[in-house]
C-alpha cells in the first residue's frame, strides 16, 4: 500500500539558527530533518528559533524547477525553490518589530516579492537560502510506501 506525500506543508529550522544549542552532543540536524523529533535539535534558555513553513511543491512546480535549472542555471533554480516553496516564517521580524511575508505573481505562480528573496539570501552570505532550496527540493513530490 501507498501513501501520497504530494501534499501538505513542513517546517524547517535553519541548522545556524543562533537559537540553537549546537554545541549539545543531542544536536543533529540532518537527524531533526529525517525524523522530525525536536530531540535532536536542543534550544538556547529563553531563545526561539526561527520556523520556516515549506510547501511541498506538486509534481509541475517541481518539474519548473528543474527546467529553470536547466535553461538558467543551479542558482537560478535555487531562487525559485525558495521563492516557491516558503510560506511562512515564524517568529517573523524586522529590526525588532513584528513584520508580514510579502508575496508576488510571477509566471502564474504566488512567490516570495523580491524583497524577502534577497533578505533570506543574505542571511550568512546565501547559506540560508541554499538549505532551504536544497529542503525544498528534496522534498518535491513523491510516493512512499505506508509504514
């Protein structure tokens, strides 16, 4: 028997997240991402990390991806994941003061507005916007069986 992973939304924590207690030997991110068991992701005393929620791109958003990093290259194709597959960012804030995911239509799609694009790549020098890209990519459409 097979479930469908085609849908539905996934959070992810940035592995650099200053909230984080990487310095635990319980920390392992790439543990956190194949479970999802918070266990493996310690947090500072009186620190929250920051949560992405990620879209699960359906079967034609991911093929676009690929496409995209066909015809304009692997970085390209990284903008777009990210511009397509972030939905949420929570807590969100900008210079201290709560703040709104802003959106755009471009190529018939809702995306991130350029604005937050080009916030989340200058996070550590792009480091950011690569795990993302990279989760979101991963995570495009498959079947797996049922456990």
């Amino acid at each position: 028997m097979f479930k469908s992973t085609l849908t539905g939304d996934y959070t992810h924590i940035y592995s650099k997240d200053p909230a984080l207690d990487r310095d635990s030997e319980a920390f392992d991110h790439d543990k956190w991402i194949e479970t999802g068991d918070d266990k493996y992701l310690p947090v500072k005393d009186g620190l929250t990390p920051v949560r992405f929620t990620l879209k699960r791109l359906p079967p034609m958003e991911h093929q676009y991806l690929f496409d995209i990093g066909g015809t304009d290259g692997p970085s390209s194709m990284a903008m777009w994941a990210v511009a397509m597959g972030v939905r949420k960012i929570e807590p969100l804030k900008v210079d201290g003061k709560d703040a709104t995911l802003e959106t755009q239509i471009r190529n018939g799609r809702t995306i991130l507005d350029d604005e937050w694009q080009d916030r989340l790549l200058e996070v550590d020098e792009g480091d950011l916007a690569k795990e993302l890209a990279r989760r979101i990519i991963a995570k495009g459409n498959t079947v797996s069986p049922r456990s």
